[in-house]
C-alpha cells in the first residue's frame, strides 16, 4: 500500500507540516505533479488526514500544565463514557487518554497559575464521575514535542 | 488582558479555532470565515505567529495505517538521581526514533514519554534494548494507550 515515494513525502511533511507543495517535491526528489497526486491519493486513502495548528498555551498566559492520570470505579459500567463525557465539558482539557495498564485515564490540562489551577482541581477535577484515584504530574519542561513517526 | 500581555479579541479567537481545525486553510478561506478580507486575516495570522502564540502545525496521519498500532505512555523514574546528569539521559532518550514526546514532570516519575511501535512486540524490543538501557533508569511504568481526543483548549 505504501511505497518508499510515499514514505519520503510523509517524513519530509513531518518534519514541516506547512511547507508548500512545490518546496516538498524537491525535498522530496519528485517532479511536483507526481507529488501533488501522492499527497491526494494519501488523503482519499485517510492516511493525511490534515494538519492542526499548534497553540503556545504558555504565550497565552498559561503557565501551568499537568497530567491527571486518572482510576476508575470499573464497578460503574458506564464509568467511562460518563468520566469522558464530563471531562470534556472542561474548556482547559485539552487531551483525553485511555489506557490499558495501572492508569485508566490521563487528561492534559492547562491552567493559568497555580491558584487558577488549584480552582480547576477542586471544583471541575474532583467533581468528576466515578474517580477512584487521581494523581497529578506537573510538567516542568518539554524536551522533545515534535510527535513524528520513523517512516 | 492576560498576564503575558498578548490581547486577543473574538477575532484572534476565531482564527485559532479553524486553524486548530486545519492548519492548512489559506488566508482568504480565514478571512471569509471571520469576515475579514484576505489581507486583513493575513495579518492577522502574521501577527498571532510572531507573538508566539501560532507555533506551527501537527500532521494529523493515521498512524495505524502507516503500520504504528501501538502508542504507549512511559513514566520513567531515574534511579541514581543525583549521579546521572539530566542532560544525558535527556540526550539519549529524544535520540530515539520511537520516542515522539519527552516531558520533564514533577511528581510519581521525573520523565513522561510517548512512545510509538508497530505492534506489541516491537514496543517490547523498544523497551528492552533502547530505553531501560538509558542512563540512569529507574522504574518504568507503562500504559498503552486506547485511544485519544484532542480538544481545542480554552479559545
């Protein structure tokens, strides 16, 4: 299904999603229309399925960032779905995990400083349904965020 | 007005929002969607990226398809702490293919990574040869991920 073409177009446009496609056929060693037709048959195929900007939270004012890995009542059998749907509903979560393993849940939350997250923890956080532990990580520094793949 | 000085007005907000949406939309499509003309939402966008705020685009590829079916979530506990540098370990660690996020946290661990394979055994090898022969590792909890929602954030 894939073919080595395709590879090279990913990892270059993983590397830098907003290059245009004229510059990814040269990275790419491809004249531009065989890239042009790559790029759309990998996106008829779902395989791309877009980009999404990426939102400096910190630039915004948000200084605070931390991971709640989250345990479940698993006696609820609707703990999940209820647990997701509330979570949200919280405009500062920005990522919902579920796992196999010792965490059921992480959410990524942003606060503005710690009084705001404090507010954040106890009033939207620990209203949450059906939590049966709840453990805070708080991020510090970001050393690697690019998220690509080895293709 | 947040602490950091950066005001964004319903606009700023607007733009956020498709962009987060799709990275990819041109300056017109913005400008139409917020109303506001071509060149004005191209400002607009130029200004949001030089205050930072814009901080370039996430390739949204269908990882199980290219052949990565497994993502999971490592908390790394470093062993020798005071011993190892940090920097070393922090070297070694985004050295590694497989590792697409490294985050120094404070709390049950000091490190908190995703990792990508192609499938169970693979992540296995991953784990065996690459990380747990880093420097100065410790416990290592691992979760794989289910699935994952993104949402927009605050806007």
């Amino acid at each position: 299904m894939f073919d080595d073409t395709d590879r090279r177009i990913l990892r270059q446009l993983q590397g830098d999603p907003g290059i245009s496609t004229a510059q990814l056929a040269e990275r790419a060693g491809l004249n531009p229309a065989t890239c042009w037709r790559r790029l759309e048959g990998l996106r008829e195929r779902g395989v791309l399925r877009g980009a999404h900007a990426v939102i400096n939270w910190r630039a915004l004012g948000y200084s605070v960032e931390v991971s709640l890995r989250v345990t479940l009542d698993k006696t609820v059998p609707q703990a999940f779905a209820d647990f997701a749907a509330r979570a949200r509903e919280i405009p500062e979560v920005l990522e919902i995990q579920t796992f196999l393993g010792q965490v059921d849940v992480r959410l990524g939350l942003i606060a503005r400083d710690l009084a705001h997250y404090q507010d954040l923890y106890r009033d939207k956080i620990l209203t949450l349904p059906h939590i049966s532990d709840l453990e805070a990580l708080m991020h510090i520094a970001r050393i690697k965020t690019d998220e690509t793949v080895p293709l | 007005m947040n602490p950091d000085g950066v005001d964004l007005d319903d606009v700023d907000r607007a733009l956020l929002r498709a962009l987060s949406e799709d990275a990819g939309l041109s300056a017109s499509v913005l400008g139409k969607r917020v109303g506001l003309s071509q060149p004005a939402a191209w400002r607009r966008v130029q200004r949001l990226e030089k205050a930072g705020i814009l901080a370039g685009a996430r390739l949204d590829l269908d990882l199980a398809a290219l052949g990565f079916g497994v993502t999971v979530f490592l908390g790394v506990k470093l062993g020798t702490k005071g011993r190892v540098s940090l920097a070393d370990f922090e070297r070694a660690v985004s050295a590694i293919p497989e590792v697409q996020t490294v985050e120094h946290v404070l709390g049950l661990y000091d490190y908190r990574l995703r990792v990508t394979a192609r499938d169970i055994a693979d992540f296995e090898r991953v784990l065996r040869r690459r990380i747990m022969t880093l420097p100065g590792v410790g416990n290592v909890d691992a979760n794989v991920m289910l699935s994952e929602e993104r949402l927009r954030g605050p806007l």
